[in-house]
C-alpha cells in the first residue's frame, strides 16, 4: 500500500518507520522542515533504541521518505495515518488543532478514495469530528481509529509485537482493509481489537489511566510505609503475587512522567468534566502523582537537614530508561523544587542530557560522565533505572561526594529501590529508598 503519515514525532515516526518495514511504500510528513531536513539526512531527532537502523534501512529501499509538502504520487494514498501530538490545553483537555490541521490538508491533497486513521490519542467523538471536517474533499474518506500503543524506550519491538491492534471502524471495507495492513503482526494469532470509533477511543485513554492508578495508588503507599515503619518490597510482593492483580506496575518511585500517562489522565478527567460524569479515580492518580513528587523533594530535604546552599546530584534525567523525553519528568519536577529551596543541581542522564540542559540552561550543571556528576555533591539522587546506574561503585561513590557539616555519611536516595542497601551501607554511605524506613532497610534484590 501507498500510506502517508502525519507527524514525525514518537508516533508518527516509529509507525511509519514500521509500516514500510512491513514492506509499504511511506510518507512521513511534518510541517517542521528542519525535523525533515535531519531524517532525510539520516539523522534521528529522538532517542529510541533500534528505530534509526530501521530508518536507515528502509530509506535505501526506497521504502521511507521524509517531506514537508504532499505531492505525487501520495496525493494518492491508500491511507492517511494522523500521529500528531495532542497536548493538554490550560484545562488539561486535549489540543485538538494539529489533528484537525492534518484533516485540513488530506481533503486539500486527497485525490483518491482512501481511509483516515487517527493514531493520535484524541477524546471521545473527534473521529465523528474529522469526519465533519472531510466534507469538502474531493473524494470519498472514510476516518478510523487505530490508537497506538507505544512504550518510549521500547517502541520499535511494541509496534512489532503489539498485544493487540485496536481498530475503531464503521465499514467492512475500513475494517478489511486495516486487518489486511496489519496481517504481518498477526502471524502468530489474531491480534486485532475491532470495535467502534467512540469505544476504540476510549481504550486508549482507559488503558494508561488504569497502569497511571496502579503507580499511584503504590506510590500512596509508599508514603504510608514511611509513616507507619512498613516495608513496600513486602507489600508489593504481598500484593502481586494475587492472581487478580499481578506483579507489574506496581513499583514505588518517584512518580510517572512522559508524554502519555500525564496527559492522557488528565483528559480522560477534563472529557468527563465535559459530559458530567467526574473522572474521581482518574482526577485522584493525577493529584497522587504530583504528590509523590513534593514528597521525594521533602524527603531529600530532611534527610540533608535541609537543602539550602547544598549541591545535589541526580542520575537520571529521562523519565524513563531508554529515551531522552524529560516530558513531567521526575527529575524535572524533583530539581524545580531543589532549586527554588537555594539548592545547586549537577546531573547526568546516558540519552537526555542536553535537553535537560536546554530546559533549566546555567541554574543545573549537566555532565557528560556519570561519576563527574557527584564531585562535591552532598547527595546523590537516583531517578532512572538505566542499567549503567545498576551497578555502580559505591565507593567511588563515597570518594566523590562530601559529608554533611555534621560530619555524617554522604546520602544515597534511591527513588527506584534497585540497589541493595546493605552494598550502599557498607561503602560508607546513608541510604534511602521510596517506602523503605532507613532503620529498617532490607537486603533483597528489587526483582524488576
């Protein structure tokens, strides 16, 4: 088939990268032109683990282009897929402009009969809505929902291994014609959902607030474990090992980020403010996790006696591993609030250092080498799971950080709970972990 793909972000990038691996003839399209200039170029705006080998590959077959205009011969698509970003506006709601712009534009180039898919996560109705919005084009467009579902850091191996594939279609034409482009996926069992616009809408917003409330409701816990003198390793272990529940999304941290579960809480909170119907449990995971992050900042805070003219270091900058999206990132969050306290901040973070450095500009320090980030550093705050943050040397660590005025041990705050208290005490250092009590550290692996 002959596919265009609006937007060159996550989505729209991975997605199309995909599909012409599949062996479809793409269009990548964005109307930022120096985005295009770079992937036309080979070069990779995004950091995600195997995507550029994929993008290289397919353009010297002739697969994959990148362009900022639409012209012959994908005026004459088979689909137009629309993987543009939907921020939250003031109210939380989803930004709904750069969706109906791409609309705008396939019913100006259109010229033959073809599908709309709408990958962007966007509210309930808004397919019905581009649909409208298609009235004045040429030739007959028909609009489904195909929602992605996409992990940062993992995204090539999600769009080839999907759990499923959501289709929203109200023909049998739109609904064949989705099953035959994803058929390659299929190959090992049927992995397709198909249902309806509204409901294949509303899947992708339920699925991220449903894992959003099971970190926060941990989270929450967590917090109680530090009050009550509770373990979370032991509650988490507790709890997962329910058949009902299981074992994932349950860890304790420092709350999530990014660019899904953020925004999609809360517009799935702002659609039903819209309708009348209250998102309770939704609205109460997005005030859980900026919670959780006041809460990281208020225990580095008392564990240093107050942070007031001390230099913290982080690892971690990304709010993940295996990207460099610092979007509601933990760490953005965690470094505001040192710096607003009179705190000096030296980072490092494997992929997502220069946008940090973008963002926060002199007022944080960013280092190209890991331990170079500790020197002079009253703390060191952990804040990604990397795997080179795994295992690292705590003595060197101890070498590189200073005391308290007091004379006490450099502070370790473990804000993953990887590593094992019994290796950070034994260097010569205080640990903190999220739900751990410091009198009450446990030596257990963290079983992620």
């Amino acid at each position: 088939m002959r596919l265009v793909v609006f937007g060159a972000g996550y989505v729209g990038l991975v997605s199309g990268t995909g599909l012409s691996d599949l062996g479809h003839e793409v269009l990548v399209f964005d109307i930022d032109p120096d985005k295009i200039a770079k992937l036309s170029d080979g070069r990779v705006p995004i950091y995600e683990p195997g995507l550029g080998d994929l993008i290289h590959r397919n353009q010297r077959c002739g697969r994959l282009q990148f362009a900022s205009a639409i012209s012959a011969p994908f005026d004459a698509a088979d689909a137009y897929f629309i993987a543009v970003g939907t921020p939250p506006d003031a109210a939380g709601a989803a930004d709904l402009s750069a969706v109906m712009a791409a609309a705008d534009m396939i019913a100006k180039v259109a010229s033959k009969q073809a599908i709309v898919v709408v990958k962007s996560t966007v509210p309930v109705g808004t397919c019905d809505a581009v649909q409208a919005r298609l009235a004045s084009a040429r030739v007959p467009l028909e609009v489904v929902s195909n929602p992605e579902f996409l992990k940062e850091g993992d995204a090539v191996n999600d769009f080839f291994k999907p759990d499923r594939v959501v289709v929203g279609a109200r023909s049998d034409e739109a609904r064949q014609m989705l099953r035959d482009l994803y058929a390659p996926l299929q190959l090992s069992g049927e992995r397709l959902v198909v249902t309806d616009p509204r409901s294949s809408e509303l899947i992708k917003y339920a699925s991220n607030t449903m894992l959003a409330v099971r970190i926060s409701f941990m989270n929450e816990l967590s917090r109680l474990c530090h009050a009550t003198g509770a373990d979370i390793h032991s509650v988490r272990l507790g709890v997962g090992t329910d058949s009902r529940i299981g074992k994932k999304f349950l860890y304790a941290g420092p709350g999530y980020g990014g660019s899904c579960f953020p925004k999609d809480v809360q517009a799935l909170s702002a659609l039903g403010r819209e309708h009348g119907v209250p998102m309770r449990i939704a609205e109460a995971a997005h005030g859980a996790n900026e919670e959780q992050a006041l809460f990281l900042g208020q225990l580095v805070d008392k564990a240093l006696e107050g942070v007031m003219g001390k230099k913290i270091a982080l690892w971690g900058l990304a709010f993940k591993p295996e990207t460099d999206d610092i979007r509601e990132s933990p760490a953005v969050k965690l470094t505001k609030a040192l710096l607003d306290k009179g705190a000096s901040v030296s980072c490092h973070d494997p992929e997502a250092g220069p946008n940090f450095a973008k963002l926060f500009g002199a007022k944080v320090t960013v280092k190209d080498r890991d331990y170079d980030a500790l020197d002079g550093a009253h703390a060191l705050v952990l804040l990604t799971e990397w795997r080179s943050y795994r295992a690292p040397n705590f003595t060197e660590i101890k070498r590189r950080l200073v005391p308290t005025a007091s004379g006490g041990a450099p502070l370790l705050v473990d804000a993953r709970n990887i590593w094992r208290p019994s290796d950070v005490l034994r260097a010569g250092l205080r640990y903190q972990g999220i739900g751990v009590a410091t009198n009450r550290v446990a030596d257990r692996p963290s079983q992620r």
